[in-house]
C-alpha cells in the first residue's frame, strides 16, 4: 500500500492523568489504503516510563477519532 498523505508531527495532544498535566507530539499521521495511521516512532532503549502514557492517550485519541 502507498501512503496518500503523510504529517510529521501533526498536533500537540495535551491532556490530563491522575490530576496531572500533560502533552505528548505523535511523529505522524498518515493516510495509507483508505485509512489513517498514527504513529510514534522511537528505540526502545529510548522509551521511558512515562512515555507509555502519552502513547496509550495518542492512542485513545486515534481510536475516539476512528
């Protein structure tokens, strides 16, 4: 399949967690086969703790938006 479409860095996405705030930029958004894919793209010895937060709200978010 060939990407239509492709964002780097498309939006900021600020929320809230256990009364706490924060944000999170994914790397990209793009439109492949009729549908769009939201993506962060890091090594995983780069990944830290709080990053698996902010991934599954990117995540909530994508699916909220189908």
């Amino acid at each position: 399949m060939r990407a239509s479409e492709v964002l780097s860095q498309p939006f900021r996405l600020d929320f809230e967690h256990a009364g706490r705030h924060a944000w999170h930029i994914p790397d990209f958004l793009g439109v492949i086969g009729g549908g769009m894919w939201l993506t962060d793209v890091r090594p995983m010895e780069l990944i830290k703790e709080g990053d698996a937060l902010k991934f599954a709200a990117a995540g909530e978010v994508a699916a909220a938006c189908g």
